[in-house]
C-alpha cells in the first residue's frame, strides 16, 4: 500500500496528542502502520471488537480504527471516501451489536426482530467523520418487538433504547464508541427515545417538516431489524419524495436554505474561530446545495435519490440540473473541507469544526503536511469563496423577499418607463383581486400574487397577444382549487412565468389541459421536460403499479398521469423548438404504445381474477394509422384492431367462465374503457376500432385465424390500404412475431393493378367530396396534402409489393429508391407532417395564426416565417399534385 507512513507517524506524535496516545496505548497496531501495512492495521482493530462484553470490546475496535484510518489518511493512503465509510461501517456494526446485547439481556436468546435503527445523516451517507456523533431514530414494531411477558411493548423498547445510548455513549477508562443523539426522532420534543413505526408513519404523513424531508434523504436502516427498518423507508417514500411537487415546498426549502446562513454567528472569513461546517462556503452549504436539488427534483426522477454528497452533486450534473464543473468543484472542495475537518478532530478527539488560535492552529496546518497556519487559512479561504459564490446562487433561486406591493404603484413604475400598455393590462389585473375567484379570496393568496406582479404585468404587457394570454390566465385562475402555490412557484422560478404565458398565448390545447390540471406545471420545473420521451419499455415501467397491492382505479390514474405529463411536455418542447416536429411525432407514439401496453396487461390481469384465463389464449393489439407509423399528434386518437390468439371453442378457467370469442371482446372493451373512460385524472385517448374486420358492424375482437381469413379472402382495398400502416403494439412477443409475418403475406399478394387504381381514386373522390378541408392549413385534407401522399404511397406499395413498411416517411423514401417517385416527394412528406404535428397545437382552427404564434409554427416547419410557410405549403401541394398526375395519370387541382 502505497503512502508516507513514516511521516504520517512523526506528524501525528508531534501535533496531535491523541493520535500520540493511541498508538502508545496499542503498541501492536503501531508496528503494523510503522511497516506500512494499512489492511492489517484495519483487520487488526476490527478484531479487537470481537470478542470479550460488547461494551470494552467496541470501545477498543473504535480507538483502534481511530489510530488506523487516521494515520493511513495522514500518510494518503486512504482516500478520505475510504475513511468516512470505514468509520460509517464502524457505527453500524457497533449499533447493531449494541441493540442486540440490550435486547439478549433482557430477554435470553431473542433477537432484534421488530426493533431498528435508521442512520441519517453522515452516518446514512456513508459520510461519517472522525469524532462525529451519530444521529440514529430508533424505532419499533410493537407486534414483533421481543420482550419479558410482563412488559408492555412501548416500555420494554424504552429500556431497550436507554441501553444502546449507554452502552454506545459512556466514557469509561477504554474511551467511548459513539456519541449517540436522538434528536431527529418525530416529535423529539415529547416523544420516547425509541418511537412505534405506526407513530412514526403517522408524523411523516401529517405533521412533518422540510427539515425532516432533507434528514430523510440520506436515511438508512442500518442496524437491528434491518429489513423492517427498510420496509419501513419505502414506506415513507412519498414523504421524502414528492413527485407532484408542493410548490409551497420551494418556498419551505428556500427558508431552509437560508437559515444555514442565518444560524451562523461565527467569522465571517476564515481565521482562527472559522467553522469549516457552519461557515459561508463550508461542508454544510455544500451538503445543502446537493439536498435542496434533489428536494425539488428528486421526486420526478429516481435518479438523484443518492445518499452520498459526491454521488448527489454527480447525478444532479448528469441530469442536467447543475453545470458539470460546479458539481466538479463542489465534490473536490468537500472533499477538502472534509479532510481538513478530520485534522481539527484528530488533534484530541473532539468534535470540532473551528479553526483554533496561534500555536493549535500551526499544529493542525503541519498535521495536514501544509507549511504552516497562513498557508492553511489561505486555502480555506479560496475553497469557501468558490462554494460561497455558488451558494450565494441557490439563495437567489429559493428565496424571494416579501415583494407583495400594490397593484397601483406597479402600474406606476411600468408606466413610467414608456410600458402604456401595461396601464390598461393592470387594470384588468387588478379586478381579478375583487372576490371574483375564490383562488385570490385569502389574504395569503393576494399577497403571493402580488409579489409576482410586476414580471406578470411586464410579460403580458410585452406578449405578442396580450389579450388572448389574459384571458386563458383568467380560466386558469377559474378551474384551479387553489393559486397560492402557482403563485409561489412563479416567483421562485421567474422563467416559468415566461414559459406559462408562450403556452397560454400560443398553444390553445395545451391552454386548456392546464386549466384542468395544472399539476402539469410541475413538469417544467425539471430540466428533463426538454428531453424526448425514452424507449416504450422505460415508459411502461413508470406506468405500471409501484405497489402490487394498489387498485386497478388508481393504475388507471397513473397512466393517465404519466401519459399527461408527458405529452404535456412534447407540447412544450415544440413551442421551444426544442426538437423537430417529427421527433414529437414519434414521442408521442411512443407514449400512447406504452400507455396501451400498461392496459393490455393490467386489464388483462383484473379480468382473469374474475373470468381466469383462456389456455392458449392471448390478447394481441394492432395499430394503425398515425399509431402504426409512429406519427402521432396531440389531437390523434387511436386506430386499433383487437385481435386474439388460441382455439375459439375453449372456455376460460374462472369462477364465472366465457367462451374465447365473448373472453376476449369483452377484454377488448374493458381495454378500450382502460384508456378512454375519464377518471379522477381525466381522460386519455379516443379509441377508434371502425378499421376491423366488418367495422362496426364485426366483433370487436377476433382470432388471428379468423382475422387473415378475412383479410386475404373478403377484405377491401381500403382496408388493405389501411394495413400497410399496421403494426402490433401490445401482445406477447411469439405471437407478436407471428402475425407480422401473416400482414407481410397478405400485403404482399399479388393483385389486379387496374382495380386496385379504380378503387383508390373512387375512395379518394368519395372522402373529398364528404370530408373537405376545415381551414387553409389543412395539411391532411387539402389536396395535395398528407391524405393524397398516403394514397399515392399506399397505392405503390401494394401494387409493387414494396417499401410495406408502417412509417410512412419511411415507406416514402424506399419508394423513391427503388424509382417509383420522385426524391422531392420525400420532403414534402417531411413538410407536411411538420405542419400537421405543429398546427394541431398553434392553429388548431386549422388558420394561419397572427403574431408570434404564427412565427413559432413557421419556425417549426422549418420557415423563415408565415409568408414562406405559405409558399412551402403550396409548393408541398403542387409535389405531390405532379405526383398524383405521375403515378395515376390524373389531373389533381390545388387551389
């Protein structure tokens, strides 16, 4: 092992006399760090623990890691991650060893079962220091908890507790073991030192604090009944991890977060008197930094539930919410700052984070190896300053000086500077404060409005189209039970105000799907509500039951959650532009096929607890459409054929059996409802199944058999047409495979090309002459829009049995390599799909829309602006017009 053991050896005789006393007092261990043996030094203390009454036992393993880790540390053997988690290992072997002696001595031979400990702080992050306290919640379950027949459970867990603290706290001759405060229990003010895990719960649910939601981030069971105590955890994990976020809660946090600053009466600067702790830019502003980000964030995304300071600070970076080198610079300053902390205690043992005076000062600086005390003061100085400044940062962003003020004097400074708009807008705000909304009748709520009056009044007054974004914030404030927490939240995060009011200017149905729920404000509170949906596969598993024992009703609800979120988010990421249209396109069927999988499965499972299962049976689910070519758009419903596996004459196994057939038409409905019937969520999709076998006037479901039958001997050419967009979305993998094979055969039989040409311009000319276009932006009905491109494509493939692919840009651009159409037709497709997946958010009049929400539209289809989006419409149409003559040998007029 590498390291300088020998000057590790001197420094700590000459400047620290407790380190000078251990190795005297444990000659054996001397000999072993003398020789620079590191592991045996470690093994040897950990031995000393193993034998003999626990009490002198863990006292002598505890001084002789003390000597150990401090001397490897000292010589830079032991990274100081090493030491802090040999020391948190350490605390946990001696409480677990403490709580099982209390229990035996009491109650000969029982275990620990139903009595726990729970590590917060630096000891559950693995993070322990070198004097440091240990801050356990001792709890129990008064079911399980061992115990004298005569004892109460609440008494005997008592007794229990007051034994661990003694066993682990007292100094005797041998030294202590740890320091033992239970201060962070609920309720410590009144409540016992060990606390029922019932009375725990029921604290946590109801009456806890933001202090106790950060303790709760680095909570581990660490001794006892470990697996109680982490059942005991997930349990509370709504507590710690709020995933639709109070956004009263930022403001909490934000009190918090200032309160680090506030409680410190200590030297501003570093010098003697210091606390590396406490201090601006010390160990405990660092740790604050990473909690109050995972606070807010932590909730959404599983991914920053770490417990370590480094490993916080690190996947805050990888997700985005910190810069790369701020995470960079905090974990190496920790790092430091830690190091340093452990030189103060190592000096006698205390737990001490100040800077001494004169000479204990120069003894700390030499023990560290630096040259001397200006040395050391000088790099706490430039290690503070970097975390103060960032720090200073975070008090920026989560708290706001009570900026209630009239609406009035506003007005008046708007006014001023040449806003006249802004006159006539605060008017009309300042009757919202009449009593008209029950959200603003509260003092409480009138106060937070107004502190985010002037940026509301400034962005509104500067919108492109004030009026139109006054009035949807006007039936935002109608349908929200309450406004207190929008308002906060606003004025913790003035760049969301800015983004609320592009969404309700310019989005009309992302307008109104805020209006009836704006939880969905709290996606945009992470960075992540810029990033594309993942794979179908990470979607469904944030759909599916967390609990196995929750209802049906409240999966349900989560796939409705999940799926608003993030369709709300796709819509905000092309308000953005923060990705191409086609990409939103694919995202949002990646959302639907997730959230139709989640159904498939769950309905199917609820349905066989009452009817069973057919043998051989299984569910299988085709899409089509703008589903089956991944192309979805945030008006689309869904085009589905329900079809099933298996032998038609069984019966299902259930106490209430069916026939396959009705098993599985029913299934299909109970699906259907799964994903259409609104719930306390609201709805999802409108589910479309007239392109079965029959429409509607078929079952709803039928067998594969039954369904190539059908398809290769009585099916029309339209629905042939329709099939070359299928694709099987839910349903189990064989079988998945198996009818993907029967589609490619029934779509690559040979076939008439004469009557499959009549046919397609008979329908083509019947859907024109029923379904004309609703605007001048109707990309799907204009002719020369998508509907004539998906003709003109389906057309070909059928007739050449090529490029028989479900996404239509895909089969469009196989059909351009093999010659059948011209490469210009590739863009267009792209064009036009843009603009479908563009206006159904900003033109949903299908009009070409006024100011900046036309802009928005333009940029998306990759304009410079409205004019050239007309062009590029018009141009779009007249490709696809030359294709039509091309391939039909029929005149097609654009208008």
């Amino acid at each position: 092992m590498t390291g300088d053991w020998q000057s590790a050896l001197e420094r700590a005789r000459a400047h620290a006399p407790f380190l000078a006393r251990g190795l005297e007092r444990q000659p054996e261990l001397a000999q072993l760090l003398a020789e620079g043996n590191g592991e045996a030094s470690l093994a040897w203390a950990h031995a000393q623990g193993q034998s003999g009454a626990p009490g002198p036992a863990l006292r002598k393993e505890r001084l002789g890691y003390a000597i150990a880790l401090a001397i490897g540390d000292l010589a830079g053997a032991y990274p100081v991650a090493r030491v802090t988690r040999e020391l948190s290992d350490l605390a946990d072997r001696s409480l677990d060893r403490a709580i099982s002696a209390a229990i035996a001595r009491r109650v000969e031979g029982a275990g620990s079962d139903g009595f726990y400990a729970l590590a917060l702080g630096k000891q559950g992050a693995g993070e322990l220091n070198y004097s440091s306290d240990i801050d356990p919640i001792l709890l129990f379950d008064p079911q399980r908890l061992a115990r004298r027949e005569r004892d109460e459970p609440g008494e005997a867990a008592q007794r229990y507790a007051r034994e661990v603290v003694k066993l682990l706290s007292e100094v005797t001759d041998e030294g202590y073991v740890f320091r033992v405060d239970l201060r962070l229990r609920p309720a410590s003010e009144v409540s016992p030192l060990a606390v029922s895990q019932n009375a725990a719960l029921t604290h946590y649910e109801s009456s806890a604090l933001a202090w106790e939601r950060a303790a709760y981030i680095r909570a581990r069971s660490c001794a006892g009944d470990i697996p109680a105590g982490e059942t005991f955890l997930e349990a509370i994990t709504p507590f710690v991890w709020r995933r639709s976020l109070d956004f009263g809660a930022i403001e909490e946090i934000g009190r918090l977060t200032s309160r680090i600053r506030e409680a410190y009466r200590g030297p501003q600067r570093p010098g003697p008197g210091f606390d590396l702790k406490k201090g601006r830019g010390g160990i405990r502003e660092i740790e604050f930094f990473a909690q109050t980000h995972q606070l807010i964030h932590g909730g959404r995304n599983p991914g920053l539930r770490v417990r370590g300071t480094r490993a916080a600070l690190d996947a805050l970076a990888e997700n985005g919410l910190i810069a790369a080198d701020d995470a960079q610079l905090l974990g190496d300053s920790y790092d430091r700052l830690r190091i340093l902390e452990h030189r103060l205690q190592m000096v006698n043992d205390r737990q001490t984070h100040a800077l001494p005076e004169g000479q204990a000062l120069e003894d700390v600086a030499r023990l560290d190896g630096l040259a001397g005390a200006k040395e050391l003061v000088a790099e706490v100085e430039s290690v503070t300053e970097a975390v103060g400044v960032r720090f200073d940062q975070l008090l920026e962003t989560t708290t706001s000086p009570d900026r209630a003020r009239p609406v009035a004097e506003v007005t008046a400074e708007l006014v001023a500077d040449g806003e006249e708009e802004a006159q006539r807008l605060a008017d009309r705000i300042e009757g919202w404060l009449d009593g008209r909304y029950r959200t603003l009748r509260s003092p409480s709520a009138r106060d937070a409005f107004r502190a985010i009056l002037p940026q509301l009044v400034g962005a509104l007054g500067s919108a492109p189209e004030p009026d139109r974004a006054i009035l949807r914030f006007e039936r935002l404030l109608e349908n929200l039970p309450s406004a207190i927490n929008l308002f906060r939240l606003l004025d913790a995060r003035p760049g969301l105000l800015d983004q609320l009011l592009r969404i309700l200017a310019f989005a009309p149905p992302l307008a109104d799907e805020l209006g009836r729920n704006a939880t969905l404000l709290d996606t945009l509170i992470d960075q992540t509500a810029l990033d594309l949906p993942p794979t179908v596969e990470e979607l469904a598993a944030k759909m599916r039951r967390s609990d196995p024992q929750s209802s049906y009703e409240k999966l349900l609800d989560r796939i409705r959650i999940v799926t608003a979120e993030h369709r709300f988010a796709l819509g905000v990421q092309l308000i953005e532009a923060t990705h191409d249209p086609l990409e939103i396109a694919a995202g949002l069927s990646r959302v639907a096929e997730a959230a139709l999988q989640v159904a498939v499965e769950e309905a199917s499972r609820e349905y066989a607890r009452i009817h069973g299962t057919i043998a051989g049976g299984e569910m299988l689910v085709l899409g089509l459409g703008r589903l089956g070519g991944e192309a979805l758009t945030h008006a689309s419903d869904l085009d589905l054929i329900y079809l099933f596996t298996g032998d038609t004459s069984t019966e299902s196994n259930g106490d209430r059996p069916l026939g396959a057939t009705h098993y599985f038409n029913r299934l299909a409905q109970r699906i259907s409802a799964a994903l259409s019937v609104p719930t306390a969520e609201g709805a999802l999709y409108e589910i479309d199944t007239r392109l079965r076998p029959q429409g509607n006037q078929g079952p709803l479901a039928v067998s594969v058999e039954s369904f190539a039958k059908y398809q290769r001997e009585a099916a029309w050419t339209w629905e042939h047409m329709a099939l070359t967009r299928a694709r099987v979305v839910a349903g189990p993998e064989a079988a998945a495979r198996e009818l993907t094979a029967t589609l490619r055969d029934v779509l690559g039989g040979a076939r008439d090309a004469g009557k499959l040409r009549a046919d397609v311009l008979d329908m083509r000319a019947e859907m024109a002459s029923h379904k004309p276009p609703k605007g001048p932006l109707d990309a799907k009905l204009l002719r020369g829009g998508l509907v004539d491109l998906e003709f003109i494509i389906h057309y070909l493939q059928l007739r050449e049995r090529t490029g028989l692919v479900p996404r239509l840009g895909e089969a469009c651009e196989a059909l351009v390599d093999a010659g059948l159409l011209p490469a210009a037709l590739i863009h267009a497709h792209d064009f036009l799909t843009r603009l479908i997946v563009g206006g159904r958010l900003l033109a949903p009049d299908l009009a070409m829309p006024e100011g900046r929400a036309g802009e928005i539209l333009a940029g998306a289809c990759h304009c410079a602006g409205t004019a050239d989006l007309d062009r590029a419409l018009i141009e779009a149409r007249q490709c696809v017009a030359d294709a039509w003559h091309t391939v039909f040998d029929e005149k097609l007029e654009i208008e």
